[in-house]
C-alpha cells in the first residue's frame, strides 16, 4: 500500500506547496499529487499556480517522494505532444520518480483558450485515447505524425526520453473510461471508492496500480475540520456530472449554496479520530485501490501531516481489502 499526499494547488500558492512536499516527504509519504488546474474550484480558495512548474522545483527540493499529476487532461488547454514533452522532462529531472495522471477534464479548465469543451462524454472519452495514442508514439522516439478525428501531430520528436518512461494512470468512474485506463494506460485513477471501477478495469484487462483521493479534513476537533471543508471543498459534493461541465468558480460557489456541515460529516473524514481516517481509507482498499492519496480539507496542513506520520502512517500500510 503505497500511500500519497494531495498537494491543493487551488487552496495554497506554489512556495507553499513547495514546503508541504518537503515536508511530506520527511514524514514518510511515498508520493505526493497534485491537480493541474487553470482555475480553483471555488474563489474562496484563491490559487492555482502551473503545475509543472511546482512539480519541477519539488524534483529539485526532494530526494525520495514520487511525483503525480492528479489529473492533467491533454486534449484541450494541452495539445498531447506538449503533455508528452512535459512528462518525459519530469521523469528526467526527478530521476524516474513521475506518474503521469490524466483524464478527460473539467470545463472549468479547458474552455479557458477558446476553443470550447465538447458537450458529450463520448466526444471527451475519443478525444482522451487519441491523446494517449500520440502520447505513446512521441514516447517510442523519433519523428512522428498522427492524423486523427480530433488531434493531429506533424513530423514531431521529443529529444529528451527518459530510459524509464513514466507510467500513465488513466482516470476512470464508468466502464468506458475504465477501458481507456486499461488499453492505453499503465494504471487506474480514481475519486469514488467504488468497486465497480475497478471491477470494469480488470476485466477490461487493466493490471496496474490503482490510484484513489481519500476526503478527509483534520482539525483538533470535528466540527472546525467540517467548517473549512465546507468554505473552501464543498464542490467536491457536486458530484462529477456537475463537476466536468460548470465553467467558472462563481459556479460552483452558486452550485453549493445548500450544502451543509452536515453533508460534508458525510463525505469527509473530519477532525482528530484516527479510526475515522483509517475507515475511509478501508472504503477504498475495500473497493480495489492501492495508492492512497490523502486529500485534507482542514485548516492545518502541517497538523494534518504530523498526525499522518504520529498515527495514520503505520496503521494505513497494514490496510487489506476487508
């Protein structure tokens, strides 16, 4: 069970997730994730510095932890050939420590160059495996072209390739996702402890690791931990369908108008327990995932990381499915 920390690029600016990863790895974390977002989920959280730019400066700041994107989407803001360059370049100055996540992305982010989101998931989910087609021929070297529906690359080569490409974690939450994960990626990404993600991975021949977010929002006592969830991730209560389409912040802040403490009890590990932490890790394990990512929505990310590494750590390792 390999267990990671979620960097909130949404909630802190790039120096500070700087130091929480710093942080996160003399802790014992084996990785540390983070989103690559254009825009937070809501205004009140105030950031959303370049991802990969953070990601290099923790390669340079830290000797062990892995790195993960959790998720970039290579269809839109992205063309895949610059995703490909990109991820490569990270592998090499980490020395082989870089995961690359992607998904199908959220409107939120990709509408923002102008080119629009496509309305259908099924657009999306083509869109998605054309990107990791070219993904995997730029990662094969040489020169390269690709004359797609959606995407096309001309007579591209990416010069710096890592002996040990990274591996590709694709995100999932339905069967045709979970398809896509298993035929061209190298693993399963995920933000639901539902079996059947796993369940429709495997049998679609996937055998990789399985990466999941873990909510939880530690504080010294439950309802303050209940609080800043609430200000700051109840659109994590929208649920995906909600999640993928709203375009801007001032969205979701209207979307979560009736969300209550109450509702984030349910969705949340909150507050000091550590068996309550280490239940909802169980859902997770329970449901085939073995990559944890501790998602804290609490007031105190270096409080949170040391009760990680006073009284989650260990217990969290000897986690097995029930």
């Amino acid at each position: 069970m390999d267990i990671g920390y979620k960097l909130a690029s949404e909630a802190f600016g790039p120096r500070e997730l700087i130091r929480q990863a710093v942080r996160a790895e003399a802790a014992g974390f084996d990785f540390v994730e983070m989103s690559d977002h254009y825009h937070p989920w809501l205004d009140v959280q105030g950031h959303s510095s370049f991802t990969w730019t953070v990601l290099g400066a923790i390669a340079a700041r830290t000797e062990r932890i892995g790195l993960v994107t959790g998720v970039t989407c290579p269809t839109v803001r992205y063309h895949p050939a610059i995703v490909a360059q990109a991820a490569a370049t990270l592998a090499l100055v980490s020395d082989g420590r870089f995961v690359l996540g992607v998904g199908s992305g959220e409107r939120l982010n990709e509408h923002v160059v102008g080119r629009g989101f496509p309305d259908t998931v099924r657009e999306r989910h083509a869109l998605l495996r054309e990107a990791l087609e070219i993904i995997r021929l730029l990662w094969r070297g040489g020169y390269r072209s690709y004359d797609g529906r959606y995407l096309r690359l001309a007579d591209a080569r990416v010069f710096d390739l890592p002996e040990r490409l990274p591996l590709i974690a694709v995100a999932a939450s339905g069967p045709h996702s979970a398809r896509i994960a298993a035929e061209l990626g190298d693993g399963l990404f995920a933000t639901e402890d539902k079996p059947s993600i796993v369940r429709h991975y495997r049998v679609a021949g996937g055998s990789g690791p399985g990466y999941a977010e873990v909510p939880m929002a530690w504080a010294e006592d439950e309802r303050t931990a209940a609080r800043e969830a609430l200000r700051t991730s109840r659109w994590a209560l929208t649920g995906w369908k909600v999640m993928s389409e709203l375009p801007n912040p001032v969205n979701f802040d209207a979307a979560t108008t009736t969300v209550r403490e109450e509702d984030v009890l349910e969705k949340f590990a909150c507050g000091p327990d550590p068996d309550r932490h280490l239940a909802a890790a169980q859902r997770y394990v329970d449901a085939g995932f073995d990559r944890l990512v501790l998602q804290n929505a609490g007031p105190d990310p270096d409080g949170f990381i040391d009760f990680y590494e006073r009284e989650l750590q260990e217990p969290l390792r000897r986690l097995r499915p029930s």
